[in-house]
C-alpha cells in the first residue's frame, strides 16, 4: 500500500514516520501560515460515534476493490472479516453465540488498515475545507476565506460534505461533541457562542494558537502524579 501511495497524504494514523506530532504539527502550522496572509481562519474536529463498531464490510469490500484491491488478497481480507461471532461471559455464565454482522475488531493488527482505507475517500467528499487531516477516526479539517461571511458559509458547506460521507457509508457522526473554533491573530472576540479552545489529538489549542490552556493542563496533570509520588514515597519512610 505504501509502494502505490493507495493511502491520502492527509492520513496520519499507523503511517511509516507519521503520528500524532505529526498531524498536530502540520495542522497548527497550516492555521498559522493563513492567519500570516491575513485569511479568516476556523478549524472543525469532527466526532464519530462509535466508528470502528459501524464499518459495514460490504462498504469495505467495495472500497478495496475500486483501489485495485482484488482477487486472493480480497478473499482473504473479506474471509477476515466474515463469520465473526460474539459471546458475553459473566462468571460461569456464558451467553449464546450471535453473529456480527458490522464492525471492526480494534485489538488485531490488520482492522486499523482496514479502517484507514475504508475512510480514505473522505478526501475526494469533502472539498471545500482548505485543509483534511486524519488520524484514526479523529478528522479535522480547516477552513478559511477572504471574508468572515465568506468563511461562515464554508463552514456550513463542509459540514453538509462531512454528514452527506457519513450518511453514504452509514457512520454515525456525533454533532453534539463536533466542535468548531474560530482563529483569532490579535484580540478575541467577547462572545459566549463561539468555543475557546479544542483538543487535538491531545494537544490542546486556542484561539490565538497559544500555549496557556496546554501548560495548564500539563501543569495540572504534573501535579497530580507528583502528589501521588510524593504521597506513596511519605508513607514508605513511615513504614520503615
């Protein structure tokens, strides 16, 4: 797959060289080149409910076969992911075996690829966003224009683009936890409606590209182990 570039550019996940440094990275150095060229910048992280339980293997065998996926190595892939069956245990009680019907297996080592390619046309449906970026099942995109109206109506493009993707291939998106922020150079708007900060990846970003709400929460989880550390070291001295 790598020797015939069958994965998008955007795809930072499971990736040769390529992590969440990575995608962090490219992301907020690309907000911070348009903010430089004087653009109205905003950033959308999507959330999908649940993605890898959703992925329909008939969609996964229809996706492979069109990048050129076929013959034995698709019959392996689709006896993969055919006749799987679930039981749930408690103590001495099992429950009756049911067939899986969709979904992915998180724990093996071939699912996660499966799942890169079955979402790697997403950047073919959602054209309108200046930037795409992906790592697993975490999708952000980045939107820009000349104008503050011009960039609102992006927005609501991207996000049609995103639900009519996720109706096509029947994942859940979860707009509730979707958040959209808003980039700021200079002053910020004082406003209750707009968000102030999103998580990326594990890095947390506001609106200026700041780094006090990251340190914060750094500082904060810091503290917490220290304290822990600290604790388990005062009562191992008393114990001796």
């Amino acid at each position: 797959m790598n020797t015939f570039k069958l994965f998008s550019d955007a795809q930072h996940g499971f990736g040769q060289g390529k992590s969440t440094e990575t995608a962090a990275h490219e992301y907020i150095q690309f907000i911070q080149d348009k903010m430089d060229t004087k653009k109205y910048v905003a950033g959308i992280l999507f959330d999908f409910s649940r993605a890898f339980d959703t992925v329909c293997s008939d969609f996964v065998q229809t996706k492979l076969f069109k990048i050129g996926i076929r013959d034995n190595i698709l019959k392996i892939i689709t006896s993969f992911l055919s006749n799987r069956r679930l039981t749930v245990r408690c103590n001495a009680t099992a429950s009756e075996q049911r067939n899986i019907e969709i979904g992915l297996a998180q724990g093996s080592v071939l699912d996660p690829t499966i799942f890169l390619l079955f979402i790697n046309d997403i950047q073919h449906h959602i054209k309108t966003a200046d930037l795409l970026l992906n790592y697993a099942d975490d999708t952000s995109v980045v939107v820009t224009g000349d104008t503050l109206e011009e960039l609102d109506q992006k927005i609501v493009v991207v996000k049609k683009e995103m639900d009519e993707w996720c109706k096509r291939n029947r994942i859940l998106l979860n707009k509730d936890k979707t958040q959209c922020i808003y980039f700021y150079k200079n002053s910020v708007p004082k406003t209750n409606n707009e968000t102030t900060h999103v998580k990326l990846l594990g890095v947390y970003i506001d609106q200026r590209l700041k780094w006090n709400e990251h340190c914060d929460h750094i500082c904060g989880k810091l503290s917490s182990a220290y304290y822990a550390l600290k604790s388990r070291t005062f009562t191992y001295i008393i114990s001796l």
